[in-house]
C-alpha cells in the first residue's frame, strides 16, 4: 500500500488519506448524462463509440456529422493538454505545442427531454443541460489527474476501523473522513 498523502487527527483516531490509485473511469462508473466521443493516437478517451476520424477532414465536419448523427441538443468541445501528465476541458488551452481538441461530448435531443421530464427543450434548461455537461467532463479531468482519493481511520493502537474510497477532490475526501471519525467516536461514547 502507497503512503498517505495526509494524516490528521480527529479527538483519538488517526486519519489517513491516500490517492485512490484504483479508481474505475467516471465514463463506466457513473451514469452520465453526455456521451463522450474521442480520437486520440495514444490515450483510450472517453466513451466507446463507432465514429472514426479518418472519416472526416476536419473537426468542424465532424461536429456537423455527430450533431445530426446524436440529434443533438447539447454538442461541446473537448480539449486535451498532454504535458506531464493529461488535463481535459471544453474550452482550448492555447497552446499549439501540447495541447488541441480530441473530440465532442453530446447530449441527444431525446435523453434530455427523458432526463428532465419535458417534451420542448427550452433555453434556460439548454442551459442547465451545458453546465452539467462542462461538469461531466469537470469529473472526467479530476480522473485523468489522479484527483481521486480515499481515507483510513485508526484507533490509538493503528488499527484500521473503517476506510472508504472514489473521492473526488481532497477537500471532500477531508471532510467525509473527518465526518466519519467523529461518529465513530460519537457511536464509542454512546
């Protein structure tokens, strides 16, 4: 087992919290709104899908394709920076050298109107729908990062009483541990 990246106390237990180097990819582990169509030469991105990028001559044409293929609601950019490790967003980067668009995330007309329970597609929930969207990959990026963690709780005699795991971002996996340390010691003083 790796070491923790953090230890902190909680009345008389030890917190320990660790990289979750476990994790499974939010695009299988989670049910996801988006569907994340990828082209990558090295990194399996994304969602799996039948669309291949020799097919089309650029991005632009691809979107028309996959816009009109998905009947799409919602299409978005996806951007990659590859420099020391991977970072993905919907907004470019900048920078011509490391980084570049990969792909889409698309939403359908249909799965929207079935996700909010409505029969027309409004501005206002159009926008509601991108906000989620920009989130699913938000969630995605934090996975491709490592931003991933879990937590193991000790007594005074460092043995382990509970651990969890599939965090996303260090300061929930904190608070959940620490909220988890004061009911055990809640729970021992009943």
């Amino acid at each position: 087992m790796n070491q923790p990246i953090e230890t902190f106390k909680v009345g008389n237990k030890t917190v320990n919290i660790f990289q979750d180097e476990d994790s499974e990819s939010p695009r299988t582990s989670m049910d996801n709104l988006g569907k994340m169509i990828c082209f990558h030469r090295r990194y399996n991105l994304g969602d799996k899908h039948d669309y291949k990028s020799s097919d089309y001559n650029s991005y632009a044409e691809m979107e028309k394709a996959i816009k009109k293929e998905e009947n799409a609601a919602v299409i978005l950019p996806l951007y990659l920076f590859d420099h020391s490790g991977i970072t993905m967003r919907t907004t470019s980067f900048n920078d011509n050298w490391d980084s570049g668009q990969v792909g889409f995330i698309v939403v359908s007309k249909e799965k929207v109107r079935e996700e909010y329970s409505v029969k027309r597609i409004n501005k206002k929930l159009l926008e509601k729908v991108t906000a989620y969207l920009v989130g699913e990959v938000e969630t995605y990026d934090q996975y491709l990062r490592g931003d991933i963690y879990g937590f193991k709780i000790e007594d005074s005699e460092e043995n382990e009483i509970d651990s969890s795991w599939g965090y996303y971002g260090i300061e929930s996996v904190k608070q959940v541990a620490k909220q988890e340390a004061e009911h055990i010691i809640k729970a021992e003083m009943a």
